[in-house]
C-alpha cells in the first residue's frame, strides 16, 4: 500500500488569500486525485493531478480557482486561491497504487482540514 | 452519469445485532462497487471492494447488478465497528474516478 502525507495538517486563513496543500507520496504512483469534503458532505472529487501535464478538473472546479502541480510521480499541490468562507472544507489527496490504473486500489491522505474566516 | 445512493444517515444498532448498510448505485456498464470506511481521528480506508469477494472485520458485500445495490453487512455488530461508511464506485469508462455516496454513521451500542 501507499503511505501518503500531507502538509500542513489544517489551517486557518483569512478571505482573499491563498493556501497550498502538497501531497507527498513514498512510492511512484501513476494516478493522484484531490478531493473535497465539505462540512457534513461526501467527498468530491476536483481534479486529476497528471505527471507533467494540465489537471484534468471535474465539473464545477476551475484551474484559476485550484490550480495542480504534479511536477513527478510522487508529489503534487493543490492551491485554494482568493479563498472565500464557502472553500471551508477538507482537502484529500489519494493516490492509485498499481502500474496499470484499473482495478487497484486508491489510498487516502489524512487530509488538510482548512477554514477560511 | 454515475451516482451512488446511501439512503441512511445513520444507522444505530447494539452490538451483537446484525448490521446492514444499505448503498444503490446507478451505472449503465460494468462498475467496480467499494466500501470505505473513517473510524474516529484516522484517514478513510478501503474495507472491502466486490472484486475481491472477501471479509474485511466480518463485513461482507456483494454486487447485486439486478438491484444495482452493494450493501454491506455484518452479521454480529462489535463496538469498534462504529465509524462513517462510504460506497463508493468506479468505472473503466470514467477514468477509474471514485464516485462516493453521503456516507452513513453506524453507532454499535453496548
């Protein structure tokens, strides 16, 4: 299994600002995903984190807003930018442990629990 | 489009007595069903998933693709199975993406 960690655990910020997340994985992995988990909600999904290419983000999430890095293939960050009360969420990162990306597992981070005032 | 339906919130029952969480799931093709669980201050975790056809802590589930559901269940409830449970589902077609139901909290009363 995969052993991932994210930094910083939580964060309070103010409106306006911005705040990076990095996930950072102890293995190669050729799939990452950033999720998020609003209060008292499910996860959803925001963006797959591709290996020297563009996010793919899912419907309702923007590049300006989250912009991804993946820069190899065991790190990437994710970016709340211009934060407003309402990006009060939890953060998670997960990665796909497997080469070929079908039918393996994916594997949670603990999460960076984030409120913006 | 897929979508996942976990119709409970919360579901208390006393230990020893059976458990089952209930999850439908709406998918035209051949998804991939998994359970996921977050026990109290620790990271969400896969318990099971139907590929693999196992127990995982005495829960046990099993893909009904007549009734599209995947519920989870436990036939003797302990207290430490007390956690939020999500199902969770994927497909090929969507680039293996988790979709995740609401979750539901199960409290296992002594």
């Amino acid at each position: 299994s995969a052993v991932i960690s994210q930094k910083p655990s939580r964060d309070i910020c103010q409106r306006g600002t911005s705040l990076t997340i990095q996930c950072q994985v102890d293995s190669q992995v050729t799939m990452m995903f950033w999720y998020r988990q609003q209060p008292g909600q499910s996860l959803t999904l925001i963006a797959t984190a591709n290996q020297g290419s563009e996010a793919t983000y899912e419907s309702g999430f923007v590049i300006d807003k989250f912009p991804i890095s993946r820069p190899n293939l065991t790190f990437s960050t994710l970016t709340v930018s211009n934060m407003s009360p309402e990006d009060s969420s939890i953060y998670l990162c997960s990665v796909v442990s497997g080469t070929s990306g079908s039918s393996d597992t994916q594997y949670f981070g603990p999460g960076t629990r984030l409120t913006v005032l | 489009a897929q979508r996942v339906t976990q119709p409970e919130k919360l579901l208390s029952v006393f230990k020893g007595a059976p458990v089952e969480l209930k999850c439908n799931y709406s998918y035209s093709g051949s998804p991939e069903l998994f359970w996921y669980v977050q026990y109290s201050r620790q990271r969400l975790q896969l318990l099971l998933r139907h590929i693999s056809r196992e127990s995982i802590k005495g829960f046990t589930a099993d893909l009904n693709k007549g009734e599209t559901s995947f519920h989870l269940k436990k036939p003797f409830a302990q207290e430490e199975d007390s956690a939020m449970y999500y199902c969770a589902l994927s497909a090929a077609q969507y680039g293996n993406k988790l979709v995740f139901g609401a979750g539901t909290i199960l409290r296992v009363k002594s």
